[in-house]
C-alpha cells in the first residue's frame, strides 16, 4: 500500500513524499492516520536530526516518519493479534516505548510509523508493549491530544514530597496544598490547568503565571475563576511582567510560606529559578519543558535543599497509564482538550508549521493527514472568503470558539483529499 507521509532525513530535512510501505508481517498492523497534533518535541527533533537522542544516526539515509501525537483507524491486523484487535476499530498510540532499555519512538525514529502520514505500519513493540490502546471517542483529534496530556498526568503523578525523619516518598501533588503553574497559559499549560481543576487530586490555590496577557485572558475564558470555586479551588491569574518583585508577590499571595509544587513550564533560566524561590518546606519543582539546549542550566537554592528539603523532578514524557488515564478522563466528561487546539491544517501544512512552530502563536497546531488545507487559525475561519472555512467558523463560534467533533466531522467531509 502507498503512503504519503512527511519524513525526518536531518537537519532541517523534512521532506513531503509518497512511497510504498511493506506488507505487514505476522506481528504487525497497518492503520490510517486521522489526526496527529504537532509537537514542540518534532520542532526540537528537525532542529537537531541525527543529534537528537531519539532520532537514529543513519536518519540521511534511513529516514523516519515524524509526528508522535496520533489517532486513527485500524485497517488491517497481523495474525499474532488478530484476537486483540480489529479492522475498524480507533486507536491512540503512547510512542514513549522505553523498548529494551532505548529511547526509540514512534514519530522520531521508525520508518514506517509516525503521525504525518496518510497510512502507517504499526511494529510488534507497540502491541508487545500494551501502547496500542483502543479509543472510543467520537472526536479523533482527542485521541491525538490524549498524548501530551498524558505527559501531563506523567508529571503531576511524578511529584513526590516527605515528612520530617521519615525517608519516604509520597507521590503526586500535595492534596489540597499550594500549587504555582509557571509560564503555563500556552497549550500544554491549558491542559496543566485541567488537569489540577479536574484530575483526581486538587490543590486549594492554584496560581498560573505568564508574562502573556492574551494568552492569560484565554485561559482565564476558559478555566474561569468561579468554576474553579466550584471544584474547590482558589484560582489565580498573574502576569508576572507586571510586578517589580514577582518572587515576594507570588510568596505573599500564601501567607510567605511557599508553595508545595512548583511547575515550570518554558526552558527560561529566570522561570526555573523563580520556580526555585517560590518553594515552601519540603516543595517539588517539576521542570516540565524540555531545552533544545543541551548545556541549560539554571541556579538552585542549595540552602533550602539542607534545611527546608526542597527537591527538584522532571519528566520526558508519560507512560501508558499516564495515556489510560488520560483517555478515561475525557470518555468521562471530566476534561476537555479542545482548548488546546488554535491552529487546523492538511498533511501539506506539516512542515512549514513543525520548522516554524515556536514563531507561530496559539496553542496547538492540529493536522489532519487525509486532507490538503493550509494552516489556519481557527479564530481567522468565520471571515474567510473560502465556504468550507466559513461554516467551520460558524460551527466553531456555536460552540464557544473552540474546535468539536461536529468541526471535525465537517472537515473530513468536506475538505480535498491529499493526493495519493
């Protein structure tokens, strides 16, 4: 079967190209791909090629099929799983493999599998790994999104804090206690943000900085302060551009004793080490954004380390529970990624947005790979000239601005196929 699929050959070497994938062997399954959100992680990849640790050394000569954040449709399954899984049915993929001890993923370093593409060969270590989890929501782009919110939950389930003389450690944020979301109101703060409001633990303060007033204002639409009230939550907005001392007004905002969990959410010395200062007793920063910069670092507070027992974490990345946990949260109701997605577009629109992405505002950048369609923002679809980007807009702007099931239903109906 011919694919066409956006393909990782080096730096800054994406290429757009169709080509014939293997017949499956007895231990795999071939798919089609529906959605696949673009990650900052495919930036960092094509900005680093074989340099990166995921992508392989060969990649100019053996290149890979980029995009991790997919959902799509089974079409043909191996023998070794054909009581597992069927034609038809919808699946989301966790690429965080930790195959044998190795980084490799799907969308940094297979050949035959990876988001942007129009068909994909599934490798036995996805199946032999439990990675390829069944998804019965309607909205495909969900099941694309349940990738980096499971990243999300990862982090949150990483935290971990202890008591005095007692050398153990209790995971996760602390149940009602003090938490600062840092430089958190881009698209995986959004979902940060959900999470703490909607997940199964709940702090009593949530405070989400950023040094973006319009980004903070959607957020703000969107994750309002008198529903988070109703989940139990003191929920604060602050622009920390706007204070000459953000450090001692973060600090006063819970009475100067510090916050439990601190996440710091851009790879930016001065957010680490406010991150840093804003800690109470026995308080975890999680560093959440992955550097491009291999020699980043940033000053800590070894002081409170000795003597208030501060402690740092990160995480790359969820596992397939994390991913579980994800999907179940958005089949109960309980947490709505739409507010990540800004941006829609085609298989075409792959790699000007993956080389442009960090120069592109919004949150999300969402593809669908069956179709031809530049990258739009959605905000900009009800007045455009072109019909099928009018009625997005109007179906879009029925449901508060954010992108549904009927958008996306309409779109695949609707909009040019990519030529195969």
């Amino acid at each position: 079967m011919k694919t066409k699929a956006v393909r990782l050959y080096g730096k800054d070497d994406l290429r757009l190209e169709e080509f014939e994938l293997p017949a499956i062997a007895e231990d795999e399954i071939l798919a089609r791909i529906v959605s696949d959100s673009i990650c900052m992680s495919s930036y960092k990849a094509a900005q680093q090629g074989a340099a990166h640790k995921r992508v392989p050394d060969d990649v100019a000569d053996n290149p890979v099929i980029i995009g991790h954040e997919f959902c799509g449709v089974i079409v043909e399954v191996g023998a070794k799983w054909q009581d597992q899984y069927k034609p038809g049915d919808r699946f989301a993929i966790q690429p965080n493999l930790n195959y044998q001890g190795t980084l490799y993923s799907p969308g940094y370093s297979f050949a035959y599998i990876g988001g942007s593409a129009t068909h994909i060969v599934i490798p036995h270590q996805v199946m032999e790994l439990g990675c390829l989890l069944p998804y019965r929501g309607e909205a495909f782009f969900h099941g694309s999104l349940a990738e980096p919110m499971s990243c999300i939950v990862g982090a949150y389930h990483a935290q971990y804090h202890t008591e005095a003389g007692v050398y153990q450690h209790k995971m996760g944020i602390v149940p009602g206690g003090r938490l600062a979301l840092l430089a958190c109101a881009g698209p995986m703060g959004l979902g940060a943000i959900d999470y703490a409001l909607h997940g199964d633990i709940q702090p009593s303060l949530l405070v989400v900085t950023d040094v973006d007033e319009a980004r903070l204002s959607r957020a703000q639409s969107i994750f309002t302060i008198e529903d988070a009230k109703k989940q139990g939550v003191e929920l604060l907005y602050v622009n920390t551009a706007l204070h000459e001392d953000p450090v001692a007004y973060l600090r006063g905002l819970t009475g100067g004793a510090g916050f439990d969990d601190v996440f710091a959410y851009a790879p930016i010395r001065q957010v680490v080490e406010q991150a840093d200062a804003i800690l109470g007793r026995d308080g975890c920063l999680n560093f959440f954004a992955g550097p491009t910069d291999t020699g980043f670092s940033a000053m800590m507070n070894f002081y409170n380390v000795h003597y208030g027992a501060t402690h740092i974490v990160g995480t790359s990345g969820g596992n397939t529970d994390d991913l579980i946990e994800s999907i179940h949260l958005m089949e109960e109701g309980r947490i709505n990624l739409a507010a990540m997605v800004t941006h829609i577009g085609g298989l075409d629109a792959v790699i000007d947005t993956t080389l442009r992405l960090p120069k592109i505002p919004g949150g999300k950048k969402l593809i669908y790979t069956g179709i031809r369609m530049p990258l739009t923002a959605i905000g900009d679809m009800a007045a455009s000239e072109e019909p099928l980007l009018q009625r997005l807009g109007e179906i879009v702007d029925a449901n508060g601005g954010l992108w549904c099931v009927q958008a996306e239903q309409y779109l695949l109906d609707n909009a040019q196929p990519i030529e195969l």
